[in-house]
C-alpha cells in the first residue's frame, strides 16, 4: 500500500525526581502529578502522567490530510509498573476513552515495551476521532493521559494514512508579466474539475510556486468535494489567496483523488498596451493523472 506516515516521541527517565502533593514532576517531555493528599510524587503509585504528541515538525506533516483515513496508528511505551494494581491502569488521548489492552497484564517492576494500534481499538478510536485531536485548532498536537501505576520513559505514536490513488499536477500562471520570464501582458489561468462518477468524490488540492532559480512555498492540503457530474473552478483569485502572491504567480496545483476525474486548464492572455483586457490568446489543455501503484507500507517498529 502507497502510504505516509508521521511519528511524534515524548521520552523522560524511568527515575525521575521525586516530590509530594499538590506540587507535580516534570520528567522530560512527562508532567507527572498525584491525587493523592500529601503522597509522594514521581514514585509511579496512584499518579497520572500527561504529554503531548507533537507532529508539527515532522516533514510529512504538510502532506497529510484531515479528510483521508488512518490505516494505523500505532501508540508505543516504554514503561515500568510500580504496583501490583496496575491492572486497572489505562492510556487514552484527551477526551477519548481509556485503552487498557495490553497494559493490565505487564508484570510488576519489570520495564516493558507495549505496542497498539489503536485505531478501532474502541469505539472512541475511530480514524475520525483521531484525526479530530490531530487537528483540533490546526496544533498538530494530541494530548496524551496515563493512569495510574507506573513510570513511563518513553511514548511514541505513529499514524499512518493511505495515500489517494489518482494525482494530477496543473500548470498555473496568474498576474502580470513584466517581461523579464514571461512576455508582458495579463495571463489568467481557470482549473475546471468535473467528476463523472455517480459517487460523491473527496479530493484535496494544494498550491505550489515556482521561483526563478529556486523553489517557492507549498501550501498545505486543502479538502473538496463533487457529488455526481458536479463540477467546480480553481481560479485566479482562488490561486493568489492560497499562495499570498499579490501581482503575478505561476507554479502548480497539485490535485489528489482516489478516483478520476476531468481536469481541465483554460490558460487567456492579452496584452497590456490596450486600453480593454481583450482576450488574445487562449488555450486548453486536458490534464492526465498519474497513478501511483500501491506496496505494503514498511514500520518503524
């Protein structure tokens, strides 16, 4: 299967400093507090340990999407219990359920390395859910709880996503042309997407400019939808927003389906010197898709 992944880690010590309550233990990238009136803090009895999965600055970040289920999403933690009740210990992301599948049965004071994959682990953890606390106001954070009796030195999260099978690359070029790279005149590119299913297809579409001699900015991914021969226009104006270009841009639209579509880019031009923009030249151009082929994604674990 043609996939992307992203990883986000959060480690500590398996001993770290030690306290009482109400005060809590920062153990690296592990906030660790206790409930319990004026008990100890730090020794992995009756505690709860908080963190954040930070996915922002993994590279693949920009190339995943809101929209596209999770094919895995694989939590791993480096652990030591600290009391025979572990058994009724968890680890849930903030404001899902608690998942106790192979916590409840590690052995006492043995430091241990769990894996699992959450996703429909419960009915909380569905790739909707996840993705949900993945970009809740856009952080790239998902915040993390264990409960209650052990010290954790290391997590990992792993979250997997099938890439769509259809790509296409739009040529774009929108502005002024001053004459240094392209002719002087006023160049309008209109991207004409139509969908011939009887499905309601998904897609997604992002902006990326070329510069002279280097590459310009990336956008990231921005979701769309077609029901059944619907059909729907990338313009100009819609290509200056995203980019933040103000007088000229040129580059490509990527566009990414799981099924085909009709794409086509009318590209106008006219001259600068007329008093009225009349259209002087025109062309259309029918663009293909690539297609990628699927192979079984690897694991890091």
């Amino acid at each position: 299967m043609n996939a992307i992944t992203i990883t986000a880690e959060a480690n500590g010590s398996m001993q770290p400093n030690t306290t009482t309550f109400p005060n809590t233990v920062t153990n690296g990238d592990f906030t660790i507090s206790s409930g319990g009136l004026f008990s100890p803090v730090g020794d992995g009895i009756d505690e709860s340990t908080k963190w954040n999965f930070d996915f922002s600055s993994d590279p693949n970040f920009p190339f995943f999407s809101s929209s596209l289920p999770l094919v895995s999403a694989n939590l791993t933690l480096v652990l030591a219990t600290k009391h025979r009740l572990v058994s009724t210990d968890s680890v849930r992301i903030d404001g899902l359920s608690g998942v106790k599948q192979q916590i409840t049965s590690l052995p006492n004071g043995v430091v241990t390395s769990v894996t699992i994959d959450l996703l429909n682990i419960a009915p909380d953890y569905s790739s909707g859910n996840i993705l949900n606390a993945l970009y809740n106001n856009a952080s790239g954070i998902i915040p993390m709880i264990y409960q209650d009796d052990a010290i954790i030195s290391q997590a990992r999260l792993e979250l997997t996503q099938r890439l769509p099978l259809y790509q296409y690359a739009v040529k774009i070029v929108c502005g002024k042309g001053d004459g240094r790279i392209l002719a002087k005149g006023i160049y309008h590119t209109a991207i004409n997407i139509h969908n011939p299913s009887y499905e309601t297809v998904v897609f997604r579409k992002k902006f990326a400019v070329a510069l002279p001699g280097k590459p310009g900015i990336v956008t990231k991914f921005f979701d769309a939808k077609l029901g059944p021969d619907q059909a729907l226009e990338i313009d100009c104006p819609e290509i200056m927003k995203y980019t933040k270009s103000k007088n000229f841009v040129k580059g490509f639209v990527i566009i990414e389906s799981d099924f085909p579509l009709d794409i086509v880019a009318v590209y106008t031009a006219a001259s600068i010197y007329r008093k009225s923009e009349e259209v002087q030249s025109i062309h259309t151009e029918r663009v293909k898709p690539r297609k990628r082929r699927y192979r079984k994604s690897s694991s890091k674990n």
